[in-house]
C-alpha cells in the first residue's frame, strides 16, 4: 500500500478538494442560499475529523483504526449527496422539462411511467426495490471485502469510487433533474407499498433524498463501476453483485426515480469516470511519492 511519511493518502487530497469545490461555490452564491454558516462550519469539522485521524493513526495503528482512517469518506457521501439539493439551483433552474420533453421525442412515451403500468404486481415492485436497496450495501460489502482480501487493491478501489461520486454530486450540482418522482403530477408518482424493501426505499428518500441527482443517474453509473472493480479486483463476488446491479439498472426507471436517459446517461459515464478517477488516483500516489 502506497503510504507517505505524513500519512496523506490520494483520497485525503480528493475529499479536500471536494470540501473546498463546494466551499467556493457556497461563498460565491451565498446571496441564494441560506444558514451558509452552517455548511462552512460543517466543512470545518470534516477537515478537522480528517486531520484527527491522520495524527491518531501515526501514535496508534489497529485493525479498525486502519480502515476508518481510510473508508471515512464513506462516512461523508450522504450528506454531501443530500447537499446537492442546497445547491442545486446555483447555477441553472431544474433541467426537467428538458429531459421529460427529449424522453417524450425519443421512445414517444415517459418510461418512468409506462415501466411501473405494465408492472404493477407486487412482488416485482418487491423485487425492483430490493435491486435499488442493495447499491447502499454492494458500496459498502464490496470496500470491507478488498480492505480483508487485499489491503492495495481496497486502497484504490476506494478512491475510485469516492472520486466518482464526487464528480457526480459535482455534476448534479451544474446540471440539477429533480426526476420523475418530484417533476411527474402527483397522480403519477405513487409506488404501492409492497413489503420491506419498499419501505426501506422510502426511508432512506424521506431522509436523503430531495429533488436533485437524477441526471446522470449515479445509482447506474456507480453500479457500473462496482461491477468494473469486482471484475479485476473481486471475481469471487461478482456472481452475487452482478445480478444485483442488472435489477438495480431497471429500478432506478420503475421507481420513477429517473429518466430512462438518466440511466443510459449512467451508463455512458460510468466508464469515463472511471477512466478519470483511477489517472487522477496514479498521479496523486507519484504526487505524494514525490513530497514524502
């Protein structure tokens, strides 16, 4: 594992990049958004958490130790992703009408729409939701595998996926599509309840979700991603996640919580992002390398 005498991984310098990104934007537009104070001091303690666990890690090590040092992150991405909703309308009103009116052009009806009509059965509204649900634990499943199996791989692996999701917020944030769930009348919205993982669906949107993040959909493009590191770093797992991530890429359309463009938007990303994080990660180790 690549290590520098200071301690400072490739990941340290994303998360404080993306603190910084957001910061500039918040002191920028701060006559469009209100309570900024709070975010800022939000990002103070982020900083300071960091900072905490590089200096505790170099008087103590252990097993824990090591991994909440590096998989902190992890810890951080729900609130950066329900912040994409403070500052979503920074730059550009909702882009809805734009991608509900381009769907409409393309297959000539709302997939969002149609999907959940032709499927209303409840054990296959059980059955998208359990695909849509899983993302949360495939993230973390996948990341507590590498860091047992293979501490270099987990190292990487994890910075590829917290720097995709970092490009993402920062996209939703330029580009803001509240989806289908929040731009549909409200008629067309509704998804019956059909058992645990439906209700589990709509715990984790009344408290993370908002109208934001739909395009591109982060859910597909980061199942692509999982599925691209299970591939060369995780083979025994991809038989398991695979499946998985196939239901989650029809989910993210019955639920209505994207465009079908959002999903193939997803799609196309996922590989450049990948692209971008592992060259971002390599010239971030020789950085490191270089001042340690």
């Amino acid at each position: 594992m690549v290590r520098s005498s200071t301690k400072i991984f490739p990941l340290d310098i994303a998360t404080f990049t993306y603190i910084s990104i957001t910061a500039i934007f918040m002191s920028l537009f701060s006559w469009k958004l209100s309570n900024i104070w709070i975010h800022l001091l939000l990002r103070l303690a982020f900083v300071l958490v960091i900072w905490w666990l590089i200096i505790i890690e170099k008087k103590r090590s252990n097993t824990v130790l090591s991994f909440i040092r590096m998989a902190y992150p992890l810890a951080f991405l729900g609130y950066f992703y329900s912040e994409t909703d403070y500052l979503n309308n920074l730059f550009f009103d909702n882009f809805d009408p734009t991608i509900f009116n381009l769907e409409q052009s393309i297959f000539g009806f709302q997939p969002s729409i149609s999907f959940f009509h032709h499927f209303p059965l409840p054990w296959f509204s059980e059955l998208m939701n359990l695909g849509y649900f899983s993302y949360y634990f495939i993230v973390f499943g996948l990341t507590v595998w590498l860091f047992i199996k293979n501490r270099q791989k987990f190292e990487k692996s994890l910075f590829v996926i917290v720097f995709s999701f970092y490009l993402y917020y920062l996209i939703f944030i330029a580009f803001p599509v509240a989806g289908p769930q929040y731009y549909l009348p409200e008629s067309l919205r509704h998804i019956p309840n059909s058992g645990i993982f439906r209700e589990m669906v709509v715990l984790v949107e009344r408290f993370g979700e908002g109208p934001t993040a739909a395009f591109p959909s982060s859910h597909v493009g980061m199942g692509i991603i999982l599925v691209i590191l299970c591939t060369l770093y995780a083979k025994p797992l991809l038989k398991w996640i695979t499946p998985l991530i196939i239901i989650l890429f029809f989910s993210t359309v019955y639920i209505k919580a994207h465009y079908a463009i959002d999903a193939i938007a997803g799609f196309i990303s996922a590989p450049i992002l990948f692209f971008l994080a592992t060259q971002t990660y390599q010239w971030l180790t020789k950085f490191i390398e270089h001042r340690s």
